[in-house]
C-alpha cells in the first residue's frame, strides 16, 4: 500500500505503557492534520510493502475479529478501547513485551476500507528541555523513555484487516511469553493463523541451500558459494522471484542425492514447491555483492552482476593450490 493511496477516515491513539500499571486510554478521535496524516500513512506503507509481512484470516474464536465486525462509526471509540485492554493486558502480564503507543485507524485503499492497528514501541533517546530557575531559564538535555517511531522506521507489530473480505495484514515480532518466545501478536491478541513472511521463505530457502552445500562441499570452497549464490541472484534479477523448483535443479545440477536433501530440508515448511515472491530491495540486497575475505585479512566486494563477467574478474587456481583473484579493465580507483 502506498502512502498517496491512502484516505484516512478516523484515528485515535492510546498509551500502553506497562510501567505505569494501567493503560491510559483515549476518549476522543484524534484531529487527523495534514502533518499526522502523513505520520501514519508512512507507517502503514511501511511495514504493508514489507516481505516481512504475513497474510492471514482470524481463528473463529477471535474476540478482535468479533469487536471489528461489529465496529461502526458510532462504537469506534469504543470498540479501540476493547482492543487496547486486551493487548495491554497480554503485555501487563509479559514483562518482555515493549510499552508503546497504538493507533487505531480506519482508512480506504482503492475503494477498499480498512481497519488497523498500529503498535509504536517506544524508543530512548535524549532531547532537551528548559527549566526556570531564579535567575531566569537553565536548559538541560534529559533522557526520554518514551520517543515514538521515525516516519522512516519499520513497526515490529501492526496489522490491517481488509472489511470487506476479513483478510489481514500483519507484521509481528516474537517476545519472550512464559520462558518461550513467541508471535504473541498473532497467537494471542489477534488469535489467527499466519503463514510465513516472504523473507522468512526466503531465508529458509537459502539456508537449506547453504546446509546442503556445506555437507557435500565443506565450508571453506569459496567459489562454490559464489557459484550457488550468482544462481539465486540471477533467478531474482531475471524474474523477481525464486521457484524453488529451479533453484534445486540448477545449484544441485546433476546430484539426485543433494536435491533429495534439499527437498527433505524444506518439506516441513511446505516450501519444496514455493515460488517466493520478496518485493522489497531491501531484502534482495544481500544477494547483490558477494564479500570475500582472505586468509591475510584482505577483503573483496564483488558485485554478482559483474562475477560472472570473464572481462572483470577471474578466479585462478595455482599449482600449489591457492588461489588467485584477477580485476581487470579498472579504469579508475578510488579509496574511502
């Protein structure tokens, strides 16, 4: 979703701060201003345009699902404050979950109306502040507990709910609940059940191909793991996403035995036929340069677009069994 899409309906804001014993909760819908507008619609495309995201449908026990069904412009006061006792209560009794602030917001997106939540952990940093004395002003700089997110920072925890459909949303991050962690945001307040993220496939993905690699090549064959990983940056550059099916068959070329590992690495997440689709260039990024780093403590960055390039770098391996890394054609250098 993409901030200029957005049309803020209705907010309100309540203050979850689990230090303080109790929530503090709001009676009136917040003045959306220009300015707070685009605060929050920052944040909603932020987090929706991440490949951090699930997409999921409530259990039919949830008791959020009921309070936002049933959610009008008349109880919407109302029905925020149901939702943020039940949230505060979860984190009244985890001592491991951040206080914060939440939003709750009704707005459309192509005609669609959504209903969301948006978790602001708070943050520590300092700021200043100005105090009478006798002689007149003394400014001090003090430390604040209680800084919300930047417009530029990803929330951990926040969800929409699609009203037409009842399909959500959510980011969530796990937190330590009774000795384990746990999606507690998901699990326990909106009580749904969400798959996993793109990242998360894509992670999973990549490290089963490196588990595998590590097993029949050992950790220490450098240009193997260049080899396997320009095979997952080209699929993602060529097609914007990852068939695992061609992945396997491509990086384990010829070895039925690494392909049947493979698969048996992924069946437990269902991810053996997954096409993963990741959309933002932050999660991609990491497959765009290779790092390498000698055993002198030289270090290399080789982008993958240029590896495979006979013209600009090459590989040699010498007699006695070291290897030589060749750059070539620099036309310039330049240090940092």
């Amino acid at each position: 979703m993409l901030r200029d899409d957005l049309i803020l309906k209705v907010g309100i804001v309540h203050i979850l701060d689990s230090t303080v014993g109790m929530p503090v909760l709001s009676d009136c819908e917040i003045d959306l201003g220009s300015n707070l507008c685009d605060f929050l619609k920052a944040h909603i495309e932020k987090f929706t345009e991440s490949d951090d995201v699930k997409k999921c449908q409530f259990s039919e026990e949830s008791e959020v699902m009921e309070l936002i069904r049933a959610c009008t412009a008349e109880n919407f006061v109302d029905t925020s404050k149901q939702l943020a006792s039940i949230l505060y209560e979860i984190m009244n009794s985890n001592i491991d979950i951040p206080p914060a602030d939440i939003a709750v917001v009704v707005f459309s997106e192509s005609g669609t109306d959504y209903f969301g939540l948006l978790k602001m952990n708070y943050k520590t940093s300092y700021t200043h502040i100005t105090k009478p004395v006798e002689n007149g002003n003394v400014n001090d700089i003090i430390l604040q507990k209680a800084l919300l997110p930047s417009m530029n920072q990803k929330l951990t925890e926040a969800f929409i709910v699609n009203l037409t459909n009842g399909e959500i949303i959510l980011t969530e991050k796990k937190y330590e609940v009774n000795g384990e962690k746990k999606f507690y945001f998901s699990e326990m307040f909106l009580k749904c059940h969400a798959p996993l993220s793109q990242k998360s496939k894509l992670e999973i993905v990549t490290k089963a191909v490196e588990q595998v690699n590590k097993k029949y090549y050992g950790d220490d064959n450098a240009e193997r793991k260049m080899e396997v990983k320009n095979v997952i940056y080209r699929e993602l550059e060529e097609t914007g996403s990852l068939d695992v099916e061609k992945v396997k068959e491509k990086v384990f070329e010829g070895s039925p035995q690494m392909q049947s590992d493979f698969e048996e690495k992924l069946e437990k997440y269902n991810l053996a036929k997954e096409v993963v689709e990741p959309k933002s260039e932050q999660t991609i990024r990491k497959f765009q340069k290779q790092h390498l780093t000698t055993d002198s403590g030289i270090e290399i960055t080789i982008p993958m677009d240029q590896y495979g390039n006979p013209d600009k770098v090459e590989f040699l391996t010498n007699p006695d069994g070291t290897v030589s890394v060749l750059i070539k054609n620099i036309g310039r250098l330049s240090t940092r």
